[in-house]
C-alpha cells in the first residue's frame, strides 16, 4: 500500500500544497474504500513554485521526522 500513500502525496503537490509535517500520525487510511488520507495541515502551506525547485525555507515539522 505504499504505492497508494505515494499517488496520495504526487496527487496534494499537484495542487501545490506542501504538508510540512508527514508522519504516521498524520496519516490514515481507510480500509473501505482503500485510501490514504493526510491530516493535521497545520503546517501547510500553498507554494507558488513548481514542485522540486529550489527555495531556502526554515525548518518545520516535528523534530524527529526532519530531514
């Protein structure tokens, strides 16, 4: 199911959101209908760059899940 969790998070940069804080917490899934969905988006943030550009940010997100 790792593969679904990934189409998830292609599908939420698509609309250029960026959670900041993906974790296990954060995350759950349904078992009816098989899906992934995030949660907690307090974090996120709406970008105006194309997803993998470069940008310097300051770091967020919980302390053990940084990279």
């Amino acid at each position: 199911n790792f593969y679904k969790l990934e189409e998830s998070l292609i599908l939420l940069h698509s609309f250029g959101i960026i959670h900041n804080d993906i974790k296990p917490n954060n995350i759950i899934y349904s078992p009816k209908n098989k899906k992934f969905c995030f949660i907690d988006f307090g974090l996120s943030e709406v970008i105006q760059n194309p997803v993998g550009s470069l940008k310097k940010v300051k770091p967020r997100g919980s302390i053990s899940y940084c990279s």
